[in-house]
C-alpha cells in the first residue's frame, strides 16, 4: 500500500510493472492512461484508470476492493429487467479467455465487461460509440491474464 496524502492506492498482491497494449507486459507500444484516479480511506478502495488507444477507442479500467462473488454476477445478469437495468436481455455472462466468469453489459451509456480476482472486482468500461461490446472483452482477457499471472 502506498499513502498519497489522504489518498490510499492498494495494489494487491505483488508489486507489478504497468501493463501495456491490452493489459500485456510486452514492453512495445503500448496504451498508456491519460488519467488516474484513487480514493480516500473514507470510500471504497478503487483506482481508476482512462486510456485513449487508436484501435479500441477511449476506455476506463477501475480496479476496486469488493465482497462480490461470480454469484453476483450471476444475480446480476439473471434479475427481473427494470427498464434497461439489471436483467436486460444486453446484461449477460460471458467466459473470459482464462476461464474466468464475467459480466457483460452491452447497453448505453456504456459498453460494461466486469470481472473479479482476488477479492479486486475489476470493471473495463467505454462509450458505446466507440468502445464496442468486444473491445471490452479483449481488454478483460488481458487484464485477467495478467492479474492471474502476477499472483
């Protein structure tokens, strides 16, 4: 853990590099953030990531402690639609690459992937326009590969 100020970053795990290009560790070109953000002791534990990268548009990745469970992916994808909210037929679980379960949410104002590792739910999100529904996968397919190899 690192203390800014009164801001608190939690990384996890071990101490990893940055992640470039689509969550590798390649070292070649890469989509570096154009902003970060973390929060206060008072509020979850969240960093915020948003990257501009020229094949899949503007998107942001925020890492933040949770208690979810896939069974709360699960709830939130199988509910009672409320007016293009949970349960919507765009609200869908999907696999990832690694095995690993994932919610995907399709439906504006934003293309939505969110997985969990570790007790970290890890949310990959883009205006619809232009991040599209597998952009969002491709970036949690590599944020997943690489979460499962840095622990």
């Amino acid at each position: 853990m690192r203390a800014a100020g009164r801001c608190r970053l939690i990384v996890p795990g071990p101490r990893r590099r940055p992640i470039s290009k689509h969550g590798g560790r390649d070292g070649g070109a890469s989509s570096r953030p154009l902003s970060a953000a973390a929060v206060g002791p008072d509020r979850p534990k969240v960093v915020a990531f948003v990257y501009r990268d020229p094949s899949l548009g503007t998107y942001w990745v925020e890492e933040r402690s949770s208690g979810w469970t896939d069974a709360t992916l699960k709830s939130l994808a199988d509910c009672p639609s409320v007016d293009g909210g949970c349960g919507d037929p765009a609200w869908t679980l999907t696999t990832l690459a690694d095995g690993t379960t994932a919610l995907q949410i399709g439906t504006p104002p934003a293309t939505v992937v969110i997985f969990l590792r570790n007790g970290v739910r890890f949310d990959v999100l883009g205006p619809p326009d232009e991040f599209k529904e597998s952009n969002g996968v491709s970036v949690a397919n590599a944020l997943s590969s690489a979460a499962t190899s840095a622990n």
